[in-house]
C-alpha cells in the first residue's frame, strides 16, 4: 500500500499525470531550436499548454526564455511529467535522478533502444531495472501523450485540435498515431487522449486499455496495434470489458510480411493469426485493417452516439446507386428489408414516376429532387417501424456540382441551402440516424473547388451529427461495425458470458504432477495420457495394459469385444506405420493371432524398439469424428482448437480457436463458426450430436490446460460424437521440456 | 453482304459512327432550353463539337440558333447519327423515319422502357422489330457515347476533358458513367470513347466489347456491368481476346440483394456467382469491386503501360510504414523479396543510423531524407535484379505538410521542389517503375490548402508517367493487377488455352436423341443415362437389368464379383431411402437373398410404385471420390462444376465452375482450384490419382453438354479416381422439358 491505495488505482491514478500533467520538466531541451527538446517545449506552447515548464540540460543558458536548468535537482518546484530526449545511453542515470525528485511518470522519446538490435535491447533491460516499480515510464522510442484538456501536446502536433472529445487512440509508433489524429480531425473527431507508447519497456497496451475502460472522458477507443507486450493480460482486460466500450483496433502484422517487417520495428513479436482471430472473437473489439476503415468507423461511433440497427432505408439519386448500394449492404452483412405496406403506399404517391423504385432501396431518379419530397421521404421512412437507419447517395448537396451536371436546370443556390437543413431537421424529429454519402467525384487539382465545397457541406452534417461518408462501401462497413457492437452486446445471456475461476490444486492437477514425476518422454503414452484426461472428467476409451498373448486375451475378454489393439513403445509414436494397431478385434482367437502379429511385424520393422507389450481398449462406436486440441501462443498463452476429423482440419483448414479459459459462450461460437457446423446439427438422415456435451468437453480442457501449465501441447483426436456424449479415442499430449 | 462487306465487319463499322458523326439529329430539341434535346446541343456546343447540328421537333422554329425541323425528311444532308429524347411511345415511329433517310446509328436517350414494367418491355420489342437490322440502335433509357477524338460528349458532359487518351469505358448506366469518367479525369485518365448503352436492345455488351478489342485508339477497356444481355457472346469475345488488352470490369448486382435491385432498374438478369466466378477465370478479364478499385487500377494500366512483375522494393518515412506496406503488398498477392547483397551492402553504406532497416522493406527513418540519398536509393533499388517496381510511402513531398510536422526543421521549398524530380529522373534512367502513395492526411475543409498542394504534386508526378495513390491497400490492390496481368498471359502454353471446336452430329447425339425419343420422364433411368455417358467417352460401371432373381444371379454371375443391386423404378429416385440398394453383394448367395429383401422392402414401403426389376453393376474399387455436374446458366449456358466427393461439395461448398467448352487450361485450372486439391496429388501415403485422365472427363463432360441442348442438368457423383483412370458409379441426366 502506498499513497494511492492498492496497486491498480494506484497505477490509473498515475498515468492520469501524463495527460493531466502540471508541470513539465523537458530533459535534453537546448539553446538550438532544432533539438528535440526544445521543439516539444514549443508545440507545448504553441498548443497553449498553461503549466509550468522546465528545460533540463547539461549545457546552455536560455531557450525560448527559459532557463536551462543543469539538473532536475536545482529545480524546486513539484514536477509531475519528465519528457527525455537525451541520447539512449544517459537516460538510465536522468531516470534515477527523477526518482531522487520523486517524479512518478517520465515519457523517454529518444529512440534507438530494442528496435536497433541486442545492444539496444541491453539498455532497455537496465531502464526496468532502474525504475523498479517507483516510476511509471511511456517509451522510449515514442512521440508520447497527446491530451487538449490536460493542454499537451506531441513534438508535431502543435496544430493539433485543442477541443476535446471522446475518442482515445493508443499506438506503439508515433508517427501513424499522427496521421490517424490528422486524418480523424478532419472528419469531425475529437479525443480525450491519445498516447503513442513506443517500445514499452513499462507502460504498454495493457496499462493503457485497462485505464481508459475506466477513463470517464473516454467513450470510445480507437487503437494501432503491432505486437503485444503482456497479450495476456491486454485480453484479460479487454475481455472482462466485453462490450463497455466500443473497442476499435487496426491490427497490423498480420500476414508473414508484416509480422518480420513489425518486429524489426519495434522489438515485439506479432501476433500468430489463430490468436488474433480468438482474440476479437472474445473480447468484441472491433478488427479494421485499413486507415480508412479505422477512421469510417470512429466517425460512425462518433457521431451516433446511440448506435443503430441493421435495417437500412435507402435513398439514391439514380438506378445504379440502388445496386451499388445493395450489394455494399449485403456485402458489410447490414440488410435492405421490405417497407411496411403503409410506407410503400405512401412512397408511390410521392414519387409517381415511371421507372422509379418506391421500395427499399429506392430510385428517386434524378440527383435533384425538391426538398419537399425530400423531406417526405425521410419522414415516412423515419416512420417506418422496418427501418433502423436512412443512408443516402447521389443526392446533390453541391451547388457547383449541381452546375456542371445540370446547367441550367440545376437548382438554386438557395434550393440547395435549404435541402442541406432537411436531414437534420427530420433526424431531429424522429431521432432516427440519417447517414450521407457524399464522394469526391472530380479529383483533380483544377477541381478543388468542388472539394472545398464538398468538405464544407461533410463539416456542416458533422456538426449536426449527420455522419458521412466518401463511398457506399465505406458507409455500410463503418455502420456495420456500429450495429453489430450493439447487437452483440444483448445477443448472450451473461451467464453464458460468464469466465471461469482458475482451479488451483484439483485431484487432476495431482494426477498430472505424478504423471510428470513418472514420465521420462516429453509425449507420455497413451494411457497416461488418457487417465489423467480421464481425471479432468473427459471420457475416454481407456487402454490396458498386457504383457503376454494370454493377458492380452484376459483383458478383451472382461473389457467385451470389439477391442483395439496397439504396440506400447517409448520409440514408436506412429504406430500404424509399425503395423503396430489392429482394430475390431471380436474374439479371444482374433486378438491372439493380432498380439503375435504385432509383434512380428514390429519386431521386424523396429528391432531396435523397447517393447512395453500391447494395450488393448474397447473399440467405440462409429460417430462423427471431432478433433479437438490446445497449444501455446507465445504472446497469449494456452489456446484452444475445434474442428471436424478427417481432411476438414488438415486439407481445408476448418477449424476455429480460443482463449483460454471458455466461457460457455466462447464454447457455443467456437462449435458454430466451423463450416462443418452442420454435421453436427444432422445432416442428410444422420441424427445430431450431443453439442451441449461438446461445449462442456471444451470447457474442461480448458481447466485441465489453464491448470497445467507444463503442457506446451495437445492433440485429442479423434473423439466420436453421438446422440448422447462422446468419447475421446486418441490422445496425446506434449509436455513443455522447459518446465518438466 | 451489303455495302460494309460481311457482317460483323459492318457492325464495327456502323459503330465508328457512334462515336465519329459528322452530322448529329438531335430529335426532340426544342425552344425550351430545359428540354433534353436543347440541352445535348448546348453540351455538344461547349464541348466543341466541329460536326453539322439539325434540331428536330414537331413545334417550334428556332433553339439555340439553329432552325428547328419537323422531320428529318426535311434535312437534306446525310445525317451519321440521330439522338432521341422524345418521350418513349413516339420513339418506334421515329427509328421508321431514320431507316427511310438511310440513317445508320441512333441513340434512344429516353427513359419509360423495360426498366418500368410490363409496358415498357413491349415497347422495347416494338423497336427491335422496327429497326429489323436497318440501323443499330444504343439504349433506350442511356446517355449514348462520349469520344474526344469525335468532338462528342453526353448530356451532362460539357465539362468533360477534350483530350482523347487510350481507355475506353462502357457502362449501362449513365450516371455511373458519367461519376467513372468525372473521377477518373482528376487521376490524370484520358478516353478514347465511352458509351453508356442503357437498355440494350440493339447495341449491348457483346457489341462493345468485340468492338473496343479491335478498336486501334483503345488500349484499355473499362466497363460497369450490372447484368448481360448476350451472356454467352460477351463471354466468348472476351475469351477468344483473352489477354489482347486489360479489360477491367466491375461487375456489380452479385449479391442477392444488389441482383433484386439490378433487376427492377435495367430490366436485365444479373449473373449468378458462379458464373460469373468462371467468366472471369476463363477470360482473364480484372474483376473490380469498387469505384476506388477500378479507377486505381486504370491508374496502374495506364501510367505503366509496359506494366511491371510482382516483386517490389519498398521505401518507407519511418518504421510502422513497412508494417503496413508489408501487409498490404501480402494481402495483394504481391511480395517484398530479399534484395541482392549488394543492394544490402550499398544500403547499409547509405543508412548508417541505427535502427534503420537496409533490408526490404527499407526504413528511411523519417519523412524528410535528403535529395541525394532518395536518389542513391532509387538508383540502388532501380538496378537491383530482385526488385521489379519501387514503391514509396510518407515521403513529404509537400512543403506545407512539412512545416506542419516538422516546423522549423522542415527543408526548404527549394529542396522540396528538387526532391520531387528525383523519382522522375530515376525512372526515365532505369525504366523501373516508382509508384508514390500520397495520402490525404488532412482532410477538414480548413485544410483544403493541404489538399490542393497534394493534387498538384500527384499531378506534376500523373504527368511524368509516375503512378500516385492514395494508400497502400489501394496502391497494392491495383499494381497486383497489372503484374497478374502480365504474368498469366505466359503462364500457360498456347495448345492448352485452344477452344476446342464444338461436336456436331457425333455418334453420342444419336445416341442421346434416341433416349430422348424412349425417355418418358424428365430424369431417364441410371441405366439410360450411363450409357449415353459411356458413348461420350466416360468409363462407367454399366448396370445391366434383371427382372428376376435367377437372372439377377446369372448376370452377377457373368459381370464378376463383388456386385452392387438396385431397385428400377420409375417412381422411385432416392432408391436407398425405400431400401432399394445392397452394395458389396459377394457371390450367388447374396445375390439372391439381395433380390429377395430388396422386393419386400420396396412394395412395403412403396407399394404403388411399378418394379422393373433390379439393375446389377460391379461394384467399383475403393478410391477417391469425386463429383462432376452441369447447370445451365440462364445468361451463359452450360457451366460445368468439379469437387471432392461427401461433405466437401454440400457442406464445404468447396467447388470450382467453368463454362463449356473447356480449353484444357480451363480443366487444368479447375481442379487445381479446390482446396481438398492436395487429396488429389496424394496425401498422407495415399497414392495420387489420374489427373490428366480427370481434366480428359470434364473435357467430354463439356463437349456431351455442348452437343446435346436439351441437357438441363446433370450430376456424375460419385467418380471414383485411381491411380490409373476413374470411373462414375452414379449419374443423374435432367432433361430440359420445353426441349423434349
């Protein structure tokens, strides 16, 4: 316990300094305007920063009128931010002196640490070690926190908004999260906070996630991610926030490329994609790939504050636009649905044209519609119980568009003024979102004019919370990610959403602490391997042991035929390629001619072998073949894999994946997501499978991997599904040589 | 014959006209300058068009300075093209008089056709049967053609650029058009003609197409397409050009919803996926996706006309670039090789900085690297032979974006203006394409200057041939078209791209129009169908009848063991649903006690279906199971599916379609396609199977389908694959009934 209380408060309370920060003393500051430091001092206020500042440096008089300071020692007053800029070598010893001041939070900006090899990586080591739990440090190697109500500012971002929003972002590389705030400006985005946290020797992802979950200026977090630093506990956290927030992350590194270019950069390992995929799937944060869709979908989030549903109403100036705006729809999983029958009559009178479609989508024909019908046409679709949400597309809202298409039949200036107010007086009114389409149709430099025209008409809907986009595309993939956060979030019951407590010390865990003991092999047999399954309540056609032809008999004969016989050998792995299994044995003489030939065959085909005699188990009956399976991801931890037997898995990659520990509906959607899904339901005649059974099945191997953190890995294949139950018939499972 | 010679000759002719007239009627201008028709002159007015103007309408005297006619019969010069913008019901009456004054080529611009129902479909035929191969029409309900070389522009063209350039577009629908050709011209595109054709029904897609391949000033050619008219022509044009010029088509209304609203706008079917799938395979046309997509990609064609290969050198301002060029050039199906040593050497020397990555992708460190290393560094990349184009991102060429980032340490607006001849110079010295991604950072309305700055640099770069894009996602997505594009033209030898000529009058046809004769249900019997199959050239296992048990023993008899029997019954199709197949039958025994069960089960669970006996095969040798089928496709005809036997096809849907007749490469290609292709080769000590044998079957599968049109659908399924051969155990024919 310390000032702050326990660990966690303590630590949010903390990093609120680094946006909220006092004073500022600027480490590495100079009498040159092009050093670093002193360039941060600048865009400090330039952005109109009103705490106090104090340059730091070995040398110099003045800079920017400030004193230069020789040490932070000198300095009397409280400091509550150090910003470093010193080269990489001296920052461990500026960092001791900032603990001697009693300074809780330091950003070091200064690069050339991990990302520029094992020297690198040395230095960073002695940074953790130097601020040993006294100091909470963002970076090095970052452009650090961005904040317009705390009044700061990054090195760059002089010309940063000084509004403030409710938009977070978080970034490992500082100059992305510069264009990403750039760019989300101009469409009308403001933020709370923003921090580019570099190499993250300390603060990383998972200190940052967790306290803007809880920030309450913050309502949604956008996020550039390449690798983890603690992925383990980043999902935890994101996970137990499973739909608080929306949670945007533009996941990079993820293709082969990627990932070797990501950890040349930054010294952290990308993650795998099974994980990723686990990943979004478990905690709901929302997956975009480009700037573009990362910066769509804040506006979306942004300015619909209460979100939306699936149900689009369409309007489009034109025929094309119905179809364009159809399959962009279909294509983000959004829907068009039929009008009501009240909407569809009203429609036809209002548009009483020959050719035009008064059904969803529908064609007004022309880009110019009068603003009366219009606003008929926002109205009665408003109306329409059917209908969550209107967007629009080439409808005109551009008088100097209007101009070059129509001449002098385009409508008046004044017209056109008043069919910009239509939208957001009928989304006043209904409170129904209404969303505009609006592209940049002549991109040229001789028509920027009409670009300039064309932002001022986009600004002017931002304002009035009207969200628009540059392409239907974009629209319907920004607002799905709105409607499917929402529904998401009642589509469970929280039960389901439940996540298992850890078990700690169960009969299974002592089971497999004597199987540790006992085995020498880091795959144990398969029977030890069974019977501690077995313990974790998984059922399994246990095997016997026998020694001789006669035992071998004895044991079929009380376990009741048919029965399976392998080879047991500490050198053979894949025994069918030995001719080392027999199945379906169905009498006493039938397992006695197979006990001689196994070992005929393997004492021929293995000389050299150990033979540990035969098992024999009783042969289950024919099911629908799962596999299930669990392995370590690097950056995460045990995860869990299901999938269907035979080629589905190896061919056709048919499989899905999770975190562990499952919850019960990790379970249910992992089952679900596989195409084979069907089998499982019953399919042509075949009866369905016991899925509850199954879920409960995945749910225990997680237990037994959570607890057992010496597996590295785990192949439980196959297991036959029936009607009632299952039973696992092959299993292995590798120990992790590290840890045994 | 006539005057033009034979007749597709005389239908290219006729369509220079289109785009060449040296004489316009513009049918339908009158005094009002609202009207359609005083609008098309105006727009012709502006747009400089040299050729003579005659206004035609049934009241007025004068527009825009020219006399108004009351008929074209009045005009005493020779009229190239009329343009109609009278209202639909007039317009059969008008084409009379066009055909009377020899006029070759008419536009009907009016709307009220198919696109509106029932009527308007009549009205259509009415002007297909008037023009009767007299004239060649374009819409109705179209804007018509646009070609600066011809001085013609469309309605709502005046503004569109007179400068002719080498892409061609067509598009059914005007506005589209009119939005492709507006944004295209802001990318530095020029066009040789475009032509929005509406409704089709003289002048569709099929037309254009063969056209615009012969046409001498397209080098490109773009296309919108909701759905085809002449499906099957426009894919064999497209196919017989296969690789002649980039066709770029983006192909909407795929998507069930975007189909529906297609439908109810041109009055045209959209294509199925499937179908669709394969036109694009087999043509080697460039499926787009996007306005974005398709306009980058006619960047790509046409900045690089020579096009380039797929590996590409990478520059990046700074290290979270690569990550994303790599994933984005990943994504693409493009690469980043390893350059060769000494490009790594030359690099090294050139980035002395730590934390800079001289390997590929290669990170300057920021974005202002100094004129003379961006030259080392074009020229080190340009020379190596790994690379085949260069790609550059988040170097500010901009002089206000520097300052913005980099304040007083931003270079000079003399450096910047040098940096931005250095990839020109490069290029003209290597002839290595540099292609630069150029985002717009900022994009509030007050930031416009920022923009206007970025569109001149992108088109000082347009001009000298150096491709810009707006991301890497976009700049990846349009260069992997252009490297494909160039790599599939040689990646397949010319004896397996040949169309193989069509059957005509083989034995198999009087075979089948036989059983046609017999047939009396709309599926014949397994029987029927094998035999007609096996005449065909496909290897079966014939099932012989027998009407009694002693003669089903005496055939199983002289047929060889193990057997497999069947009940025959017309009204019996899902024969193991009623108990009507014994599979594996060993010897006499079992075939009599087979003959036996299979009669009692039948009349007890069918007992009104009338029996004609069982059928007897061989049963065939285990193998792998396969499944071939035919369908037709309402728009294209016969299209022909290949895939693995069991779930893989139903569940898994992993399937792959061609349209007849199959080229060698198109039998090649599709079973390579299937992701269970693996099986095929051999998988997990499975020996391989036949697949030259395999292509040979889908080869005759293709020319049985072609031959025989009264085919509606048929399923071989399963085929059993060997090593050496294969064979089809079951096959379904569904005869088309208004055929047969």
């Amino acid at each position: 316990m310390n000032e702050y209380g326990q660990k966690e408060t303590m630590s949010n309370k903390v990093l609120d300094r680094f946006f909220h920060p006092k004073s500022i003393a600027v480490i590495g500051a100079s009498e040159s305007i092009y050093s670093y430091g002193t360039r941060y001092i600048q865009a400090l206020l330039d952005f109109g920063y009103r705490g106090k500042i104090f340059a730091v440096n070995h040398k110099g008089e003045k800079t920017l009128g400030y004193k230069i300071y020789r040490s932070l020692d000198e300095i009397k007053d409280t400091i509550d931010l150090a910003f470093i800029t010193i080269p990489a070598r001296f920052i461990a010893d500026i960092l001791k002196e900032c603990i001697a001041k009693d300074i809780k939070t330091a950003v070091a900006f200064t690069a050339g640490f991990s990302e520029t090899g094992a020297e690198g990586r040395g230095l960073e080591k002695e940074l953790l070690k130097t601020i040993d739990g006294r100091l909470r440090l963002m970076g090095p190697n970052c452009f650090g926190p961005y904040c317009p109500g705390g009044g700061i500012t990054v090195v760059t971002g002089a010309d940063f908004s000084k509004e403030p929003g409710e938009v977070a972002l978080i970034a490992q590389t500082g100059q992305l999260s510069e264009c990403i705030i750039a760019r989300a400006q101009g469409e009308g985005i403001r933020y709370s906070k923003s921090a580019s946290y570099g190499n993250a020797v300390d603060i990383n992802e998972a200190d940052l996630i967790d306290y803007l979950m809880d920030d309450k200026d913050t309502r949604i977090i956008t996020q550039y991610l390449e690798g983890v630093r603690d992925g383990r506990r980043f999902f935890d956290i994101a996970r137990r926030n499973f739909g608080k927030k929306p949670h945007l992350i533009w996941k990079v590194g993820l293709t082969q490329m990627g990932a070797s270019a990501s950890s040349s950069h930054t010294g952290s390992l990308a993650g795998t994609g099974a994980a990723w995929d686990a990943f979004f799937q478990q905690t709901g944060a929302i997956k975009v790939s480009t700037l573009d869709e990362l910066t769509d979908t804040t506006v979306a989030f942004h300015h619909l504050p209460k979100g939306c549903g699936l149900r689009v109403g369409y309007i489009s100036g034109g025929g094309a636009g119905t179809v364009l705006g159809a399959d962009a729809c279909e294509n983000a999983g959004m829907r068009m649905p039929a009008f009501t029958e009240q909407t569809e009559k009203r429609l036809a009178e209002l548009l009483p044209g020959v050719g035009l479609s008064f059904r969803n989508p529908v064609d007004v024909g022309h880009p110019h519609p009068p603003k009366e019908l219009m606003q008929s046409l926002f109205e009665t679709m408003s109306a329409d119980r059917n209908i969550d949400l209107i967007v629009v597309r080439r409808i005109l809202f551009s008088v100097k568009m209007s101009k070059i298409f129509s001449g002098s039949t385009a409508p008046s200036e004044k017209e056109q003024q008043e069919l910009l107010e239509v939208p957001v007086k009928v989304m006043r009114k209904y409170n129904k979102p209404i969303i505009i389409i609006l592209p940049d149709d002549m991109t040229g430099a001789e028509s920027i004019y009409l670009e300039e025209e064309r932002r001022k008409i986009r600004d002017f809907f931002f304002a009035k919370g009207i969200p628009v986009f540059m392409s239907e595309q974009r629209a319907f993939t920004a607002l799905s990610h709105l409607s499917k956060f929402k529904l998401k979030n009642s589509a469970c019951k929280a039960a389901d959403k439940k996540i298992p407590a850890p078990l700690s010390g169960s009969k299974t865990r002592r089971i497999f602490q004597d199987l540790l003991k006992k085995s020498t092999a880091s795959i144990p047999d398969e029977i030890q391997c069974k019977k501690v399954l077995k313990s974790a309540g998984i059922k399994v056609t246990l095997p016997v042991r026998a020694v001789s032809k006669n035992q071998a008999i004895a044991v079929a004969d009380k376990m009741g035929y048919p029965v399976v016989m392998k080879i047991v050998s500490p050198q053979i792995t894949h025994k069918s390629d030995f001719g080392g299994v027999r199945l379906k044995l169905e009498n006493k003489k039938q397992v006695g001619t197979a006990y001689n030939e196994i070992m005929a065959a393997v004492r021929k085909m293995a000389p050299k072998a150990r033979i540990n005699g035969v098992s024999i188990q009783k042969m289950a009956a024919p099911g629908l073949e799962l596999v299930m399976g669990m392995t370590r991801d690097p950056q995460f931890g045990p995860i869990l894999m299901f999938g269907l037997g035979g080629t589905s898995v190896e061919i056709l990659g048919d499989v899905a994946f999770r975190m562990t520990p499952l919850t019960r509906k990790d379970a249910k959607e992992m089952i679900q997501q596989i195409k084979g899904y069907p089998l499982l339901e019953g399919y042509r005649g075949q009866p369905p499978v016991d899925i509850p059974y199954i879920e409960d099945m995945l749910m225990k191997i997680s237990a037994f991997a959570e607890e057992n953190p010496e597996i590295k890995e785990m192949d439980i294949n196959p297991i036959l599904a029936y009607k009632k139950g299952a039973v696992a018939v092959d299993a292995r499972i590798i120990l992790d040589e590290k840890m045994t």
